[in-house]
C-alpha cells in the first residue's frame, strides 16, 4: 500500500478550485490534512464561506482557516465576471457543517507542518499570497514541504492581462516570494490548463454519474463554461485540477523542468511568469495534458462519492 501524501488545499473557491478539492478528495493516495481560503476570485469574506460549504458537500473534515485579506502589496482584485458575486455561483450548496478553524491560514498551514510526521505538500489553486506568508513567517518550516503543486501563471501567455495570469496578478509579490523559496514546485499554467477542457458531453457524462456531488460539478461547469462561451471557447477550461492531477496522474502530464522568474514591476507585464533555461530550474512545469484521461479521471472521481 503506498503511503498517503498529507496535502494542504489553498484556493479561492471559484468552480474550478472547488473541482480540485473534488479531486483531492477522491483520491485514496491524498490525505487532506488542512484547506485555506485566499482572497482572489471573490473577497476573502466569501471564499471562506465558498471553502466551508464545498468541504461540507465534499465531506472534507480537515480544519478550515480563513486567509490573509489582502494580497502582500497590491490592492484586492476579484472576478466576478467569472466566478459570479458569491465567487461560486450556481448550485445552492450545504450550509456549513464545522465551524471555521480559531486560527488562520498560516498559523493553521504552520501547525499542520509541524506536526506532520512526513514533509507536507500545499496545492495552492488562487492568488500565492498565504504561501508566500508562510514561507517568510517560518522560512525554518521549509523542510517540512515536500512539494508546491499550483495553478497558476503561463510562460507562454497570460489571461487576465496579455502577459499575466490572474492568480499571479492577483499578488506578483508573493509569487516571487514561493518561485524564489527553493521549495520544489510543479507548476501548472495556462501553457497546460488551457488544454485540460471539458465539452457539454463531458458535463453530461459527470452528470449520469447521478449522485449529489455529480449533478453539483456538472452545474458548476455549466456556470463556469458560460463566461468562456462567450470568450469564444469551445469548452470550460478547467484550470485548478490540474494541480492536483500533477500528484496523483502525472502520467497524464507533459513537463519539463525551468527556471520561472516572475515580473513584479512590469507596466504592461507586472505578474508575467517568465520561463527559461538560463539559471538552474526552479520548477517542473506542465505543457500537455492527456484531455480524455483528465475527463475521465473526473468522472471517475465524482462516482467515489455517495448518492445522499
Ligand atoms: O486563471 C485561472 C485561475 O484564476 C484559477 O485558479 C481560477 O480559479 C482563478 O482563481
Ligand atoms: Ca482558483
């Protein structure tokens, strides 16, 4: 039996952080040891709330801490255009069934590697900013890291803005504070999530599934393809998963190892992840992904869960 991989799950709940957590859960080899809320998609006030009502639908019982209110430097940007007001619009979801963790997001993330017998790895699907804070608060934790598996960036372009992608937007700061930590780091970018797309059939196909959490992650990619239709794309780009596809499915991935340098004073490229193989790699980064073992791995996975 393959030792359990203890995770941290930081997001900004947002449909696709949520299809992560779906994910995670599923996967006999994660053992979610923690889940953080970041300010990205929508305020901190409401990606709180979003994280306490998926880990309920989900039945995640790991302790859930709010995040720091407000990236490192810059001001709070949101995306409601894609996420709606709630930051997870769509399906009504359960009220919460556990009250928030007493602590926040790095004491909790700090607690959790402390006490782990084996090095922890954090699945950051939002804005970098609870990271960087827990790596500058307790760079001695580093060690108890084993890996950072995140969404986020695009060597070769961006989404919110033509060179960045909006979870390194949201706080280029703290994504240079996590590229520049030593930590090993899978990323996943655009380059890679932009090809991890999921078609009405395939929301028809996790639908069938039949059980509660199926017919909620076909009505979360029904919203979340919606604002992408309209964009010209011809399915949902399903971004966060690929995060933790990374873990449990690297088999589906086409990576390769770079150094990813991250632009924080750009006027028309603040937030860029610039990729290249002139310094030592920093980080794997995904290109590829095998689209119709990525749909069916999530098919599978919604199936795991019962039919309440
Ligand atoms: O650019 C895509 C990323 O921004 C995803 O993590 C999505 O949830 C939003 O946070
Ligand atoms: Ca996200």
């Amino acid at each position: 039996m393959n030792k359990l991989r203890p995770v941290i799950l930081d997001g900004d709940p947002g449909h696709d952080d949520a299809i992560a957590w779906m994910l995670a859960k599923a996967s006999p080899m994660l053992d979610i040891r923690a889940v953080t809320s970041v300010c990205g998609n929508q305020t901190i006030e409401k990606t709180t709330c979003n994280a306490q009502r998926v880990c309920t639908l989900l039945g995640i019982r790991a302790p859930v801490a709010m995040g720091k209110p407000a990236p490192l430097l810059a001001r709070p940007m949101n995306a409601p255009s894609v996420h709606g007001q709630s930051g997870l619009d769509g399906p009504v979801l359960p009220e919460p069934n556990a009250p928030l963790s007493p602590l926040r997001s790095v004491a909790l993330m700090a607690k959790v590697l402390r006490e782990s017998e084996t090095p922890v790895t954090i699945v950051p699907t939002g804005p970098l900013t609870n990271v960087a804070a827990l790596l500058l608060a307790h760079p001695e934790l580093k060690p108890k890291i084993e890996t950072i598996s995140l969404m986020g960036g695009g060597i070769t372009h961006g989404n919110w803005t033509p060179a960045a992608e909006f979870n390194i937007l949201v706080d280029p700061e703290a994504a240079k504070t996590v590229f520049e930590s030593g930590v090993p780091i899978i990323m996943s970018g655009l380059d890679v999530t932009e090809r991890a797309l999921l078609f009405p059939a395939d929301f028809e196909r996790i639908r069938r599934v039949g059980n509660r959490v199926a017919h909620v992650v076909a009505d979360w990619l029904e919203f979340f393809y919606g604002f992408h239709r309209e964009l010209g794309y011809a399915g949902a780009p399903v971004h966060d998963p690929v995060a933790v596809v990374s873990l449990v499915r690297p088999d589906l991935l086409t990576s390769r190892p770079l150094c990813v340098e991250i632009e924080t004073r750009g006027e028309y490229c603040r937030g860029a992840t610039v990729g290249h193989d002139r310094a030592p790699a920093n980080a794997l980064v995904n290109f590829d992904i095998d689209r119709g073992g990525f749909a069916d791995l999530l098919v599978e996975a919604v199936g795991t869960y019962g039919e309440e």
